[in-house]
C-alpha cells in the first residue's frame, strides 16, 4: 500500500515538472545569476582596502608647488635610484641627480628642467624639516589635496571627499612616524573641503 502512494506521488511529481520544464530552468538559471553576483559582491568587499591608494612609504616623492614666470606650479619629484624624475603641472621635464664631480650639488642634463633646477632642488632639501614635510606628506598620500599652514606649529591637511576622514586619520597616526626626520612638534588638523570638522593628529 505505501509503495503504491510512493509511485503516485513520484508520477505527479514526473507530470508537474514535465508541464512546468520552461518555469524550472529560467529558475534555475535566476538562482544561478544571483548566487554568483553575491559571492563576486563578497570577494570584492573582501579584497577593498579601507584606505584606497595605500602610500608607498618605501619610495622618494615630494609634492609641492614652484614660482614660475606664469605663476606658481605644481611639482612632482620621485626618485628612481640615484636620478630623481620631474613633473610640472603633470608634464615630464627632466631628472636630477647629486653630481660628485659638483660637490654633490644637484645638476641635470634637460634643458627643460635647468631653469627650475634651483626651486626643485631647495624644496626637496628643506622636505625633511617641519617646514619642509608638506611635500613629503603629498608624495606619500594621494588623499591629500592640499595643505596650509595655520600657525608655525599647526598644520591644515585637506584630503578629498571619497577618503573617510575616521579611517584615514586613524592610519595616519599609526604610519606618520616613519615620515618625521624632525624633532619639533607639528599638529596636523585633517579635515574635508567645506566641511568645519576635522580631527587633530599630532607629532612629536
């Protein structure tokens, strides 16, 4: 008596899904679909950094700006072994190198960049100073859109509206000190563009 409900209820099973085998596999395939969007949503909120473009504290860069016959612009110096590669306003000038045969004064063959070889030059020198650090700041996070001296000791630290202020200030606090060749005592005031809140990292 049971194997004979058994059958039956198998044979209703075999004719439903044989009337309904077009709503069955567009099922399926749905169910696929989703499934694997929801592990590849996974795996990438797995693999996101919480501070987008991590600085590379082992590499020279310095950012900052030079006076010009057309106005201040803006210089980006980044070292490739012993020569040092120049960028103005995002366009390649030259490379710089500390010429023994000089003294270990800087020199260049670019006629491009002899004109700014001096400006370039005295802002990398001074780029280990606390007047200086502004520039190795910029080079080392690219968060940073600008920066603006407050008083001799307090520095404004503007970084860009898609950097969360929290968690970029709490790495900051941890990694400054690998930047610091300076024994005075600084304090960054991090905050966003047009917003008045901002929190205090300090050094030394």
């Amino acid at each position: 008596m049971e194997i004979n409900e058994i059958k039956s209820c198998f044979n209703k099973i075999g004719k439903w899904s044989g009337s309904h085998r077009r709503g069955l596999l567009i099922g399926g395939i749905l169910g696929f679909s989703l499934t694997a969007a929801y592990l590849l949503s996974r795996k990438k909120r797995a693999n996101a950094s919480p501070i987008p473009d991590e600085p590379n504290l082992t590499m020279e860069r310095y950012v900052f700006e030079i006076p010009t016959d057309k106005g201040p612009v803006q210089a980006v110096v980044e070292s490739g072994g012993e020569c040092y590669s120049v960028n103005l306003d995002g366009r390649y000038v030259g490379s710089m190198w500390r010429d023994e045969q000089r003294g270990m004064q800087w020199n260049t063959l670019d006629e491009e960049l002899t004109p700014y070889l001096w400006d370039v030059s005295s802002q990398i020198s001074e780029a280990f100073s606390r007047k200086g650090f502004p520039s190795i700041l910029k080079g080392a996070y690219p968060q940073i859109l600008l920066t603006d001296w407050k008083s001799s000791e307090t520095l404004k630290v503007v970084i860009s509206d898609e950097t969360d202020l929290e968690v970029f200030s709490t790495f900051l606090k941890d990694e400054i000190i690998n930047l610091v060749d300076f024994e005075e005592h600084l304090d960054l005031m991090v905050k966003k563009s047009g917003n008045a809140y901002f929190i205090i990292v300090g050094i030394n």
